[in-house]
C-alpha cells in the first residue's frame, strides 16, 4: 500500500489538478497512462478521466490523446471527432490525424477543410 505522503509527494509535481487545472488533469493523464512515475501503475481508465477533464477545459494534448485511445479500441467515429476538435483548436498532432482518417476515408471532406482553416485560424481555444 502506498502511503499517502508519497502520492502526496507524486503529486506536487504537477499543476494541483484539485485547483481545477487543465494542465494538472492532463499531466496526470500521462502519468497514468505512460507510466512516468515510479509509484503510478498503468490504468487507462484513470488516464481516461483525467484526459476527459483536461479535455473539456481546453488541453489539446489530452483531445489528442483521447482520439488516440479510441481509435486503438475501433471507435474510429469518437477518435476522429476528438481529432477534428483538437485539430480545430491548434494541436498539430490532431490535424495530421484528420489527414490521415480523411486518407482512410473516416473524416469527410468538410470535416477536413473545416479542421484545416480554422486550425490555421487558432490563437485561443475554448470548448
């Protein structure tokens, strides 16, 4: 069992996500999903929730993620919306995915000169 004090400790290392940081739920996200620490196991669902949050208070990375995660279980729908969202909002990674699903024939043609103009577009995203 873990003591408290060492998720206390594992914690400070990132925004508070308690404070309601976008970045915090997200870094927490990779911490569980990538394992980066040497105390958090591997729990998608845990990563999955926090990516959820960061997501809807404007983390890109964590919508990017999010896609990723669908489109490894087939739910190519859910991932190329969390793309094209992401995509929309200036994250990089999320309009070569739209590309790519658009390639493959899972994003419309809309979609994809939608994602790509207002990704140009993209100063400041809120969802």
């Amino acid at each position: 069992m873990v003591s408290r004090l060492i998720i206390q400790r594992q914690l400070s290392c990132f925004d508070v996500p308690v404070l309601g940081s976008a970045n915090g739920h997200g870094n927490l996200g990779n911490s569980f999903y990538f394992e980066r620490e040497e105390m958090v196991e591997m729990d998608e669902k845990k990563a999955k929730h926090h990516w959820q949050i960061a997501a809807i208070k404007g983390n890109e990375n964590a919508r990017f993620n999010l896609g990723c995660i669908e489109a490894n279980n087939g739910n190519m729908d859910r991932a190329m919306r969390h793309f094209t969202i992401g995509a929309k909002c200036g994250e990089d990674k999320s309009l070569k995915a739209v590309k790519k699903g658009f390639t493959l024939g899972n994003v419309a043609k809309d979609d994809l000169l939608n994602g790509i103009s207002q990704n140009l577009e993209a100063e400041v995203c809120t969802i």
